[in-house]
C-alpha cells in the first residue's frame, strides 16, 4: 500500500492468457477487482467460483486482504479503524494501479465488484474515485452508513461498541460528521 501496509492478493487470470503460467497475462486484460466482504473476513487461496466465472468469461480477476481483513494481525485489523472509504479505499486504488503497472489490468476497463462491504466498497469507488472504475457490482452494500448504524438488528446489539471504534459514533457529532462524510449516497452526483 501506499503506507507500507504489506497487502496479500489472488489472482485469476482466463487459461489461455497466461500461456508460459507467469502470473501475467501476455496482454493486459478487464479486470474486476472483486472485495470481499466483512470487512472483517479474508480472502484465502482456494477455489473461488466467482474468480472461476469471471475469469472464463476473459476477465483478470484480483481479490486483495485490504486493511481490516483479519489474519493478519491485530495491527493490520486495527489500521482500519475509521477508514471506511479512507485508508481502506486506498488499498484498493493502490491494488488496481499495482495491476495496472504490471500489465494485467486495462487502466479503462476495471470493475469493483463485492457484496456487503464489498458492495459498499464498490458504491464508494464510483462515488469517491469513478475516474478509476469503468462499472461496479454492488451485492447487497450499504450506500449511508447512517442508516446502516441506526438500523442495527436487536441481535447485533452487543457489538454496537465495535462498530462505534470500527466504523464511527452515531452518539457524537464529530463520528455522525464522519458517516456522513463516507456514505456514497452523499455523493451521488459523482
């Protein structure tokens, strides 16, 4: 990342664009850059079916552990405490330029495509940053985190505190300034 945050990556590139099986595709590619949900999951090696898909159908696709994935360390969770569509967005800029730089990616035709957080991840790169994103596939994200805090089920009460540390305070005015301030539908006319 551009912070030094190491940043572990899988990618799946279509069978015959990779004919000397480098990790390089002999011609950059679309690319759909594919976030995980949670955040606070991973992506891990093994077959994944919407890599398998994608990647039939001529795309490269790249699933990076941004900050907050866990299995990594307390530290690298920890570093995305606030940093919805802040520190958390860059590691995903940082990975689509890295794809970009190495010949993967076609610069103009990347997707960001994800459910949960990674819907929320994708309606944050068309609003924050579309010069970086030719489409996106949003499954399920939340476009205001406002809303999304406010409406909490009874069952996920407890964890209300991580949420307050993770993601931003509701009860204060400067932590409602900052949901606001990275909830996509604030920016819809980007």
């Amino acid at each position: 990342s551009r912070d030094g945050m190491p940043l572990v990556n899988y990618l799946s590139l279509p069978v015959d664009s990779d004919p000397d099986a480098d990790g390089k595709p002999t011609a950059a590619l679309p690319m759909v850059l594919l976030v995980h949900g949670g955040p606070w999951g991973r992506d891990s090696w093994g077959y994944n079916p919407l890599h398998q898909l994608l990647a039939n159908r001529g795309y490269a696709v790249l699933s990076v552990n941004y900050r907050g994935s866990t299995g990594f360390g307390k530290k690298f969770v920890n570093a995305a405490n606030k940093e919805w569509a802040g520190k958390m967005h860059d590691d995903l800029i940082d990975t689509v330029d890295w794809a970009v730089a190495q010949g993967i990616a076609q610069a103009d035709k990347v997707c960001i495509m994800g459910g949960s957080y990674g819907g929320y991840a994708t309606l944050v790169g068309l609003t924050f940053t579309p010069e970086e994103f030719a489409c996106g596939v949003d499954i399920v994200g939340p476009s205001n985190l406002v809303t999304l805090l406010k409406t909490i089920p009874p069952y996920w009460k407890p964890a209300m505190e991580l949420f307050n540390t993770r993601v931003g305070n509701l009860s204060t005015k400067d932590g409602l300034a900052l949901l606001e301030s990275r909830s996509p539908l604030n920016f819809i006319d980007k």
